[in-house]
C-alpha cells in the first residue's frame, strides 16, 4: 500500500502541445514516459496540433501533414503517446483539418481526443462522435445537435469549468442539457499555463456544482468513473470495485456534499493509492 497526502489524484492524463517542434515535443512525451507510476499513473497524449508554429505560419496544411506522416509514426513506434488531440477552433484547426490529423492517427492505432466547441461552433464534437473518439474536451459552444450526438455515442463529454472560470468567460458547457439527453460527463482541471493554472480537482467539482448547476452526486461520478472512462481505463480505475486498483481518498468532510460545498480549499486527508508504484 502506497500513501500519499495531496490534493488526491492518483491517475492523470498529460498531453504534448507546447514545443511545436519534433525534439521538444518527443522529449515532453519522454519526459511523461519517466513519470508515469511516480507518483502517478501518467496517461500520455499528443498535441502536437496545438497551435501553428512560426515556420509554418500561413502553411497549416503541411504542419498537417508533417505530423501525420512523419511525426506520429515517430511517436507509435517509440510508444510515447495512447492519444493524440487536435485544437479545433475558430483561429486553431479547421474541421476538414482535425479531420485529417484524426484519421491518420486513427489508422496508427492511437486513441482520439479533441478541443471541441471551446470557442466557437466548429462541428468537432460530431466529428468526434463520427470517429469515436475517445473524449471531446471542453463544449462550451456545443448545440442541440452536439449534445444528440454525444448522447447516442460512447464519446466522453469531458468539461473543464476551470478555463472559463480563469479567462474571465460567461459561458459554461452545457452540463445539464449534456446529462438530461444521456451523455456521459467527466470533469477535469485542464491544467495548463495559458488557461487553466489549477491542480485542484475540488475547485473543478465547486464549479462545476455553481456554475453548470450539476449536483454533487453528478460532479463527483464525472470526475471519478467517467474520467476514468475517458481515458479508457475504466476496467481499471475511477471506482471501488474487486479487480481494480484500490485508489482511495479520506477527507475532511462530513458528507460527500460537502466536497463541493468548499472552494479553494484542500480536504484531502490522506490519498491511498495500490498497488505502490516501483521503486528504483
């Protein structure tokens, strides 16, 4: 048994994104590779196509193409990533773009995640759907015909209230409308420098619970089995169940309602993660 007391995760997502160019960005995935089971499982994602690189301003097409032919080939055969991800917005990727990207990492063998709907309406949450992919990330934007889609799909809606709350915005995803059609929700900090500068699961359930108006029962389920789910591992994690891992929180509170009944705050008393990672 392996304890640990901070502020409670025990499995993590962690993506590429922010070197733009072959050494960096294989040296981020590296990097993650070294972290993972110390003292998280560290599950790795490609983003390479984040935002556009300077040299290839005005050319996103090729960055496209460089990626699909000869970056993620790279990548799959160093097993450095289980996902790749693609930025489709207005001012990012285009849809025929992320399209592209997608498939190619499709036919490698990766899992699909996309930034869909964050900013503007773009049709990635569908095309995301159409793909299966594993999770369509944020949906700030998304419209009745998303939320369908996403419903009759086995695509996570994956909602980060930590952005919004961070950049000043009045829109949140449509967590309610989501939930009500019969999508499955996971939350998740988006912890990055640019966006989201929080670790605090906690503060992502208080938003969640204030500001997309899920109850607690809801906001914790999103951010415990349906995370789990959404990077695939729900066989393994994400609830207390025979065969999987015995991750377990003990908290400061009372009652499970009262987890996001405090914001800013830290409740986690003790984190117990099985089995303990390997000790070099």
């Amino acid at each position: 048994m392996c304890i640990r007391d901070r502020h409670g995760t025990t499995t993590v997502e962690a993506k590429s994104g922010y070197a733009l160019d072959e050494p960096g960005e294989l040296k981020t995935l590296r990097v993650l590779a070294k972290l993972n089971g110390d003292p998280l499982d560290v599950v790795p994602t490609y983003l390479g196509a984040h935002v556009l690189p300077p040299e290839y301003r005005g050319s996103a097409d090729a960055y496209i193409e460089w990626m699909a032919s000869a970056m993620m080939l790279r990548i799959y055969r160093r097993k450095l990533a289980l996902f790749v991800d693609v930025y489709c917005d207005a001012g990012a990727f285009t849809l025929a773009q992320s399209r592209r990207y997608l498939e190619h990492a499709r036919r490698l063998g990766f899992g699909l995640k996309i930034h869909a709907e964050q900013f503007a309406r773009t049709g990635a949450a569908r095309l995301a759907v159409e793909l299966e992919a594993a999770s369509a990330d944020h949906l700030e934007h998304a419209g009745e015909e998303d939320i369908r889609a996403l419903a009759q799909s086995n695509t996570i809606a994956t909602l980060l209230p930590g952005s919004v709350f961070h950049l000043g915005l009045r829109t949140y995803a449509p967590a309610r409308a989501l939930i009500e059609a019969g999508a499955a929700v996971a939350l998740a900090t988006d912890f990055n420098p640019g966006t989201s500068p929080t670790y605090s699961m906690q503060m992502v359930l208080s938003l969640a619970c204030t500001e997309m108006r899920m109850s607690p029962t809801e906001a914790i389920v999103a951010a415990t089995i349906n995370g789990a789910h959404a990077l695939r591992l729900g066989d393994r994690v994400g609830s207390l169940e025979p065969g999987k891992q015995g991750d377990v929180l003990i908290l400061h509170v009372r009652d499970y309602r009262e987890l996001p009944y405090y914001f800013g705050a830290n409740n986690v008393h003790m984190t117990i993660r099985t089995p303990c990672p390997k000790q070099s």
